[in-house]
C-alpha cells in the first residue's frame, strides 16, 4: 500500500466529503451523512449505499479506520453504531486533493471561467 498522498489523487467528490466530515470528528454513517447535507446546504446528499461502499474503499485504502473502541453511548444512543475516523494518511490525501482543487479553481479564476 502507498503512503504518498500523490498517488490517490484525484479523490472521488463523494469521498472528499467523507474525509472532510472525518476531518472534523470521528462519526458513525448517518452523522456523516447528516453533516454533508447540512454543511452543503442539501446540496450533497449521500446515500446509504454509496456512503457504506465509499467507507469501505476508503478502509481498504488506509485513509478511514474503522474504531476497535466504541464510544461510550449516549441516552438512547444504539451501542451497534460503528465509528470512523480519519488516518494521518487519510487527512494528508484530503489536504493534498483540497490544495489540488484550490489551485484548479485559481486558475479557472485567472482565466477568468469563474
């Protein structure tokens, strides 16, 4: 497995969001997809099974881990959720592809598309 961020670039749009919700705090699925959709203004919603087939590749890649330690639940919060976190690899690829993204949008500005 590669540990150059370099290598893993372009990231699809939908992981961009997980990694950038993971950013913040580890989440289970559906806070992952409650904070995308509140933080894109409803824009991006993801759905159940592309979040879970996202988190999966993103597992396997050595970017998301999936937390051995639950944490301590909440009132009424489900025991079963499964938590996710982002890897120092995980947020090295999310800072090189958001670095690579801000330098596509500068020169869309520059050339003056947006």
């Amino acid at each position: 497995m590669t540990s150059d961020p370099e290598d893993f670039l372009p990231v699809k749009p939908a992981a961009v969001h997980i990694l950038m919700s993971l950013g913040r705090e580890e989440r289970y699925g559906y806070a992952i997809m409650k904070e995308v959709a509140e933080r894109t203004t409803g824009r991006v919603k993801l759905q159940a099974g592309a979040l879970y087939r996202s988190l999966g590749r993103l597992v396997d890649d050595g970017l998301v881990v999936e937390l051995d330690e639950r944490r301590v639940a909440q009132a009424g919060e489900d025991v079963r959720r499964r938590y996710y976190g982002l890897t120092p690899l995980g947020r090295a690829v999310l800072a090189a592809e958001l670095e690579r993204m801000g330098e596509l949008s500068a020169l869309g500005r520059e050339w003056g598309l947006i």
